[in-house]
C-alpha cells in the first residue's frame, strides 16, 4: 500500500558516564527501522543539541571513521538546539538498506537505522509473558524466516494482553501484572513504522484479561476476556485506531468467554469458540466491524476449541492449536465473507493450546508459543490462500503462552 506518512522523533543529547550521546524520544541510543513511502524529521529544537547536528552516512559514526555524509532525500533546517531544527530523511525503496546516524562535530553519538525494503505490513508484534510477567514487545518481520526480537516496553509488566493495530499504528490492552487479581484496561499505542513510541490510548470500558481485538484499517473491536473471579464478560467496545481516546460500547456476543480467537476482514470480524463457562464452545459468530450491534451467528468449529489464534487474509479466516480439551495441532478455515462452518486446513509443526501470538500481514500468518503443556518459543508460518501444514519459522521471546496478544501492520486477525 502507498502511503506518504511523517513520523517526529525528538532527540536530546545526554551524557549517561560515557560521553555524549544521542537519546531519541528519551532512550539512549535506539535502533531505528524506516520504512519507504515514510519521512522522518529528528527534531533538534531542544537546547541540548546545541553544537550537535544530526546527520547520516552510510559509515559507522560516519566522518569520524572515513565515511561520507549521505544526503539522498535529507533536508536540514535551523541550528541544533533553537526552534524549528530538524534533519529530515524522506525514504523510498532506493534508499541504503543500513544507514547511521552521528553527530558531525563528535564521534561515539549515534547508532544504526535499517531502510527496509519491504512494506510495512509485513510486521506483527506481540507484548507481555507468562509465567515472568513482562512489558516487552516482540516484533518480527513475517516475510522472512527469523525469530522476534525486543522492540521496546508497554507502559506495565503483565500477560494475557490483546492487541489490534492497522498499517499506522498498534494498540496492545488490558492484561493482568498479578495472575488475573488486579485488571488493566489500559489501551498503549505505537507506531511500528518508526521506533517503539509507546504513549497511551486511552482505556477500555472494564479492565479485562485475555481480551482479545479484531481491526480493519479504521476500527479497533475488544471482545470479551475475564472480568472478576469466574466471570467471563460478553462485552465488545471499540476505538477508532487513528485518534487517542476511551473505548466506547459496540454490543455483546452470545455468551461471557474468554480464551476464543478473532480475525476480520474489512468488513467483518469473527469470533471462534472459548471457554463460556461451564464449557469449551464450538460456536463461531461475527460483526460487522464499521457499525455496532450484537454478534449474528455464523456456524461451527468441528469441535469445541479454547486457548488457540486466529488470523486472516481479507478473504479467509484460520483458527490453530488450543485445547479441546487437550491440546491439538489441527487448523480451519472460513470464507469470511459468507456463513457456515468450518473446514480442515492443516496442522501445526506441533499440538500446542495458549498460543501467544498469532497475526496476519493479508497473506501470511504467523500463531506463536504456546504449552504442550510445557512451555513453547515454536513459531509457526503459513500461507492463507492455501491449506496445508505449518512450517517452522523460528522463535517468540519467551517461551510460553497464556498471552493471546497480538498487533500486525496488516489487517485481519489479531488475537
């Protein structure tokens, strides 16, 4: 997808003990990754930059070590440390896979930024662990085979996380930092085109755990998760991704549950089993996502199903793993845009339930971790279009599951 956004990245400059150093948007020194069809001003206007211009090369520290300094598609403006300053890099697909960033006047300041030369889309993200409650988020790039890394920090250490997200901005929420006594419904955001900006969203109408999202490309949905000792919320609320503010009511599902898995296409998303309790549910329904309402039921799982992902192209829908009630390996599949139940796809590299992550670039999807029971890294990648089995594709974080939380850059399932 073309797209023509600016992202601002306010740099200071800080001695920390071992000389100055650039900190972008107060951490020390990040890695950054630009994506083509985006621009980037490095806002130098704090008066902490003053004698330190900001440039590129393709060299490490750049003409402190024999490099030049790069200027395709740079523009500057004002001097460091007054209003207005910025260098700004506008960034296409010609643009050097690996660049870095330093101070002209002092060497030892800057660090490293990757031009990707894929879309933006083609990158998922997850945050928070279990059993060792964590504020991390992973990211991965679902074109290529490789394991997440660190991608920065939520706003708490917790599990049981849900997220959606669109091509511009994630949103990660709710979640629990003490085993599911204490309830976020905290909504953070960043912005995977750029670094791990994290800042706040706004809140959910009830803290919940395991909630779990489904997005379009405008509108983030919540649906359900655990609510107080033994009660399962039927709750939906949404958010429009693109601006900042509480979530607001969107209508019920059939039953209080959690542990189901979501995806969605443009216009509709789908809700799959989970525990309703007393029981494992089969039961699949779905929304429309622009409009708001109660879900209208859409047809069965070949079993009742809990703890497993879902993900999705803008056609089709898959749902893996889980527990029914013993862990599986099996995968199935809907035509979105119809009704009815669902199909055999394939299966798993291995029967796993609580699967961590699971997400979906349009054309590829990815269900991550999980416990067989013990806990797993296992990564598995598939193509939507076609059934079959999963491949190996590498590792999340930290083993484990309980998490169900995750944010792509495409739209369609996120669980």
């Amino acid at each position: 997808m073309a797209r023509s956004t600016t992202f601002k990245l306010n740099i200071t400059v800080v001695n920390p003990g071992s000389g100055n150093k650039y900190y972008i948007d107060g951490i020390l020194q990040t890695y950054i990754t630009l994506f083509p069809g985006c621009t980037y001003e490095w806002n130098q206007d704090d008066s902490t930059n003053g004698g330190h211009p900001l440039r590129f090369s393709e060299t490490p520290d750049g003409t402190h070590n024999s490099g030049s300094e790069y200027t395709t598609g740079v523009t500057t403006s004002g001097t460091p440390g007054s209003a207005t300053a910025f260098t700004k890099i506008e960034v296409t697909t010609s643009t050097p896979y690996r660049l870095y960033y330093y101070c002209t006047q002092h060497s030892g300041m800057g660090n490293e930024v990757t031009a990707q030369q894929t879309s933006g889309n083609t990158r998922a993200y997850y945050a928070g662990a279990y059993p060792s409650y964590s504020n991390q988020i992973g990211m991965t790039d679902m074109a290529s085979s490789g394991n997440f890394f660190d991608f920065g920090d939520i706003s708490a250490s917790k599990y049981a996380v849900g997220g959606f997200g669109n091509t511009i901005k994630g949103c990660l929420f709710g979640g629990s930092p003490d085993g599911g006594s204490t309830l976020s419904n905290v909504i953070d955001q960043f912005f995977p085109l750029s670094s791990a900006q994290v800042s706040d969203f706004g809140d959910l109408t009830q803290g919940a755990n395991y909630p779990v999202g489904i997005s379009n490309d405008t509108r983030g949905v919540r649906c359900g998760g655990y609510v107080s000792p033994g009660t399962y919320t039927n709750v939906m609320d949404y958010v429009t991704i693109a601006s900042s503010s509480n979530a607001t009511d969107f209508g019920d599902m059939s039953a209080g549950k959690n542990n189901i898995a979501c995806y969605g296409s443009t216009t509709r998303g789908v809700i799959n089993g989970g525990y309703a309790s007393p029981a494992v549910i089969n039961v699949i329904e779905y929304i429309t996502i622009l409009s708001t309402g109660n879900t209208t039921d859409f047809g069965d799982l070949s079993s009742v199903r809990s703890g497993f992902a879902g993900a999705s192209s803008s056609t089709r829908g898959v749902v893996a793993g889980g527990a029914s009630p013993s862990v599986v390996n099996t995968m199935e599949y809907v035509t979105i845009a119809s009704t009815g139940n669902a199909t055999d796809f394939g299966d798993l590299t291995s029967a796993r339930g609580n699967i961590k992550c699971s997400a979906s670039n349009k054309t590829l999807a990815i269900f991550g971790g999980g416990r067989t029971p013990s806990d797993v890294s296992t990564t598995d990648r598939i193509n939507i279009a076609s059934t079959g089995n999963g491949t190996t594709y590498g590792d999340i974080l930290t083993a484990g599951g309980y998490n169900q939380s995750s944010s792509s850059t495409g739209h369609g399932g996120l669980a």
